[in-house]
C-alpha cells in the first residue's frame, strides 16, 4: 500500500478550485478533499458515517463534520493517517475491510438503514429515465428507492423521501454505473458505485431529541 504526504498548506494549494463557492463551508469542503486524496493515493475506496444535521444547511460548516486534525506529516498507511486526522473524536472508529475499504464510523451511528437487504438493483437503464439518472446521483437514487429501502423508511419514519435523497449534482452524467446486482445490502450497493466513482461515500445521521430521524447519503 502505498504511503501519502502532504501538508496542510500544499492541501490548501490543490483543493481551492474545489471549493471556491463553498462560502462559509469552505474547511469543511477541504476536510471531506483531503479524506479523498488520502484514499486516492493508496487507491482504496471508503466510507465514512457519522452523527450530525449539517446537512440541513446550505453549506456545511467545519463543526458539522467529526473533528479533524491538521497533521504536520500525511505520509503512511492511509488507515494510520485517517486514525490520526480523527484522533480527537472519541467515537469514530477507523477500520478496514479485507478487500481494501476504509471504513470511517463513529460508534453511535446506527446501521440498521445501511444493511437493508435489497434483492434487485438493475443499474443499467435506457431512454429518458438514463438521461436523468447519470452519475453518483442516479446511482444513489436508483438504491435508495428500491422497495426494500422504501419500505424500511416508512416503517421507522425515517426522512426525507427516497426521491429527495440525493447530493448537489455531481456533473458526471457521461459516466453511468452498469450491471445488476441481487441481495446486496445497501452498503454493498454503495461500495459498488466506488468501482466506476473511486472515492468515498457518506452517511450522515440526524436524530432529534423528539425521536425524529433524517439521513443524508453522498458520494466524494
């Protein structure tokens, strides 16, 4: 596995074409950048889920996302590095998988959602409807409304619905995720997405103290 340096103002340098509109979000931009490039570097996919309602707002703020340090040296292992980076938040756990995937987890997340069984996601899609649903944000709304999911939603009146589950658009609509997959889990379905899109995918999970629950899903 390859070893990745990089500092905190070279980061800088290369992520602000990124993150030129993000307004006050602009760190929280660079931090969720700099997960990339350090995944991107080892050519491993990942995952990261975490406890927030940042992504109520309009643009996430740094506080929205688990605390993050600055190292002075980004070199090694990308889970070594990765543990670092989230050393002050004592609840996310930095894991990975035999196959390569990092997985990024605080410990108060539920995964109920994320292992919903689906028996059928069919990626390959023809006429207007693969038009409209090209890219990570097709991909995501094809398993996020599958009656498996759908169905586990209502039964635990989880928001928003399936078809507003879906990030800013990604812009990648001449790439498409092909294939089918049976009796995958929703994880699984979102680490397929990886093979086409390298990177890594998020969950972030807003509970409020009145019992209500959202979930924002994107891809990075």
């Amino acid at each position: 596995m390859s070893s990745y340096r990089l500092t905190a103002a070279s980061a800088f340098l290369l992520l602000t074409v990124c993150v030129g509109q993000a307004g006050s979000g602009v760190e929280a931009v660079i931090d969720l950048q700099l997960i990339h490039r350090i995944l991107g570097s080892a050519q491993v996919p990942g995952s990261l889920a975490y406890s927030s309602c940042g992504f109520r707002k309009r643009a996430p703020a740094p506080d929205d996302l688990p605390a993050m340090r600055v190292l002075p040296d980004y070199s090694g292992p990308p889970k070594e590095v990765l543990q670092k980076i989230f050393a002050d938040d004592s609840r996310m756990r930095v894991t990975q998988d035999e196959g390569g995937t990092i997985r990024m987890m605080e410990t108060d997340v539920p995964r109920d959602l994320l292992d919903v069984k689906i028996s059928h996601i069919a990626f390959d899609l023809s006429g207007r409807a693969a038009k409209m649903l090209g890219g990570t944000n097709g991909a995501l709304v094809l398993i996020l409304s599958t009656p498996e999911v759908k169905t586990f939603r209502k039964a635990h009146n989880i928001e928003p619905f399936p078809d507003a589950w879906k990030g800013p658009s990604d812009g990648s609509n001449s790439r498409r995720v092909s294939g089918d997959l049976h009796n995958v889990t929703v994880s699984e379905g979102l680490d397929y997405v990886l093979q086409t899109f390298p990177g890594f995918w998020v969950y972030e999970n807003c509970g409020s103290e009145e019992g209500e629950r959202s979930v924002y899903f994107n891809f990075h």
